[in-house]
C-alpha cells in the first residue's frame, strides 16, 4: 500500500491498539470539568455557569457528565437538581462518598448515576478514614444496594488504587461486581502509575470482574493521557475527563487531548461520535470562566497546534499535509498556518505566500527574497504584515526592474516596517 493511499492517523506499528481487550474503538467519556473542575485552583461556577458548561459538553456528545457531590454544600445540591432537569442526553451522575448519608442525598436530586469511592490504599487507611478492608467492603454493600433498589446506574471506585494492595484490591472488586455494579473504577490519585503499571492493572481487573471499568487519572507526572490509552487498550471502559484538564493539582486527561489521542487511534469512530468543532468553543468557555488562557501546546486548539515553521517541514506540509500532521485541522474546525518570517524559512513556503497573494514571482525571485527574508531574521522575526510588504514591494518594483534594488537596500526588518 502507497503512502497516499493509506489512512495518515494510524500507526503502522502492528499491534498498536489492536489487542483482543481493547476498547480502543468503544470507549465512553465521564466528563468531570463540573466535578473535577471544580477543585482547580481558580474554580468557582456559579449555576448559570455550570448550566452553560454542561449544555454545551452535551453539545460535544459526552456520555456522561459528573457533578459535585450535593453533600459539599447547599448550592452544589441546588445545581445538581438543576442539571439534572435539564434533559440533556448525557447521563447526569454525581461523586459521593461510601456513606449512605451522601447516597441518600444524592438520589434526592434526580441524578441518573452515583459515582461512588473510598480510599484504599495504607495511607488513606490510616490518615484518612481510618477503617480497614472489611469495613470498607460492608460498608459498599449497603451503599451500593440502597443505590440499585433506587433504579440508579452505580460506579464503586477505590482511591488511591496504584498504592493500594493488590489482593485488597481485587477482592474488594469482587464483592462489589458481585452486587451487581455498573462500573468499578480505579484511580491513581496521585498521578504516580505508568502506563505499563496501568495496563498490568486494568488486564488483571478485567479477569476478575464482568462488569465495566472506568479510570481516573492524574497528572502530576504528565502521564495521565498516555495512562487513559493504556487503560482503554487492555479492557477499561470509561475514561474521566476534564475541559483543559482542570483539577486538584495538575488536574486529569483533558478532553481535548483525550479526543486527540483517540482521533489518532480510530479517527472515524471519534468523528461519528462526537462534535468535533465545538473543542474549542468549550476551551474558550472554561479558560475564560476559570480565569487562565488556553495553553500555546494545548492539543488541537493550541495556536501551535497547527503552525509550521522549519523549511523542510513547510514544503512537505504543502504537498501534502499528512506528512507533518496526524490530526486534520478541518475536521476540527480549525486552520494550519505556514510562519514563513524567520531564519529557518525555506523558499517553498515564501513561494505559497506569493501564490496566495496573487503576485506571480518566479521561483528564483522567490529564492532570491527567501534568503533576504533568513538574513533579516537573524536580526529579529518578521510579522507576516512585513513579509507581505516585502513581497508587494518587491512585485511593483518590477515594473521599472528596481525589484533587485529594493531588496539590496534593505538591511534591517524595521525599514520594511517603515516603508
């Protein structure tokens, strides 16, 4: 197969998402910005807010939306009443304790789903709750039967899975698949595990339970996305997200760059499922609610995201973008740009330019401006307004063949600024 005929978002490592426990191609998002979300260090949402953020997740097609608990205060109960009469068709849960008080609650407000956890590992044992295994597996009976005699969708987490032991672990799933759970959930609270630990994990859970697994990853080592794949890849189900990746601390997977990576993997089955173009409108709405601007390397709607500036590059991108892209920019509503006003400018770029400024240069005149254009840029970058100038100018003085005398008489960027 040519290189022009084979799809340019997949790898052509074999066996890169194409194990039997894969759910690579089936997979659902638990969006979290409005749980999550909400202990970055900026939040604050007020219930206009969080209606606006959660309308417009729903837009994108999200499965899920998980709120805040409605035992964390009077209004975070008020919203989750409020999002969940909005009709929206993700599914609407919330996070709760392993206390039957906060199920109780939580089933007042009309979720569709409680998302249940309790800390598993010898450090939360002992610093946090303070209750052994078999309290811990008593206690998610009754929780967790209250729940399903209630109609409601259930997911039994642990926290701080990765430091937790294993065979506590994998017995505390047991007992819970057993009453019938929706979901288990695993969550490397600290963001500590790897890839490799996550998928050693997730293949051993999958042995042990028949029900579905979501995961919770965070960020602290920068692994949290690359662990969702690894997760998703050896039978998880469920993947949480936030917008931009808020949260405590470092946050979790972002949605965008979740949706990156996936698009990467089987990039028909994320285009069927979601709205694509609406990322960057759900960015701009977050970062601007949260008080931060959305990063230069974010994935997709970063304003690099899609910028190419080395000479080599420029030239491929321009016969054919999938040399130097593995995400269409299009199919996200969004555009490339070529920066072509700097030392590493190669001429194929500055001959695009020409083209699109409708200037008909020749190709050595496009050289010849190419290198005028490196050797201003040792001095400083140049805007694309001046390289524009440059190349008008350079075209009109070609009327009285000047054109070779204007780029001589030009030693520094800011006379192009100036003329």
């Amino acid at each position: 197969m040519s290189p022009s005929q084979r799809d340019p978002s997949r790898s052509t490592i074999a066996g890169a998402a194409s194990g039997y426990l894969s759910n690579v191609s089936n997979f659902k998002i638990i969006e979290s910005t409005l749980r999550e979300g909400e202990q970055f260090a900026n939040a604050f949402f007020t219930t206009e807010k969080k209606i606006e953020i959660a309308k417009a997740l729903d837009d994108f097609g999200v499965e899920y939306l998980e709120l805040t608990s409605p035992a964390a205060s009077t209004q975070s109960y008020n919203d989750c009443k409020a999002i969940s009469n909005l009709g929206l068709k993700a599914k609407i849960l919330t996070h709760v304790r392993c206390h039957m008080d906060d199920a109780k609650l939580a089933v007042e407000t009309g979720v569709d789903g409680l998302d249940v956890v309790i800390g598993t590992s010898s450090y939360l044992r002992e610093f946090s709750h303070g209750k052994d295994m078999q309290y811990i597996i008593d206690t998610a009976t009754e929780v967790i039967q209250y729940i399903k005699s209630k109609g409601l969708e259930v997911r039994f987490s642990s926290e701080d899975s990765f430091r937790s032991d294993i065979v506590d672990l994998l017995n505390l799933y047991r007992a819970v698949d057993k009453l019938g759970v929706n979901r288990v959930g695993i969550a490397d609270t600290v963001g500590c595990a790897s890839p490799d630990q996550v998928a050693e994990l997730v293949r051993t859970l999958r042995g042990v339970v028949s029900c579905d697994i979501e995961c919770h990853f965070h960020n602290d080592t920068n692994c949290a996305i690359a662990n969702a794949y690894a997760a998703l890849q050896n039978g998880a189900t469920h993947v949480d997200t936030s917008v931009l990746g808020i949260g405590e601390r470092n946050g979790i997977p972002s949605l965008g760059g979740f949706i990156a990576r996936m698009y990467a993997a089987d990039k028909e089955h994320v285009k069927s499922k979601y709205n694509l173009t609406k990322l960057r409108e759900i960015e701009n709405l977050v970062a601007d609610a949260v008080g931060v601007s959305v990063p230069f390397n974010n994935p997709i709607t970063g304003y690099c995201a899609f910028t190419h500036k080395a000479g080599i590059h420029a030239k491929a991108i321009l016969n054919n973008p999938s040399t130097y892209e593995i995400l269409k920019p299009e199919d996200f509503g969004m555009t490339r740009y070529v920066a072509i006003g700097h030392r590493l400018t190669g001429w194929n770029a500055v001959k695009n330019r020409v083209e699109q400024l409708s200037l008909g240069l020749s190709d050595s005149d496009c050289k010849r401006i190419t290198a005028k254009i490196k050797n201003l840029a040792d001095i400083r970058p140049l805007s694309l307004d001046d390289v524009d100038k440059l190349l008008r100018k350079y075209g009109e003085a070609m009327v009285d063949d000047s054109h070779h005398a204007i780029l001589d008489s030009i030693d520094t960027p800011d006379q192009i600024t100036h003329m």
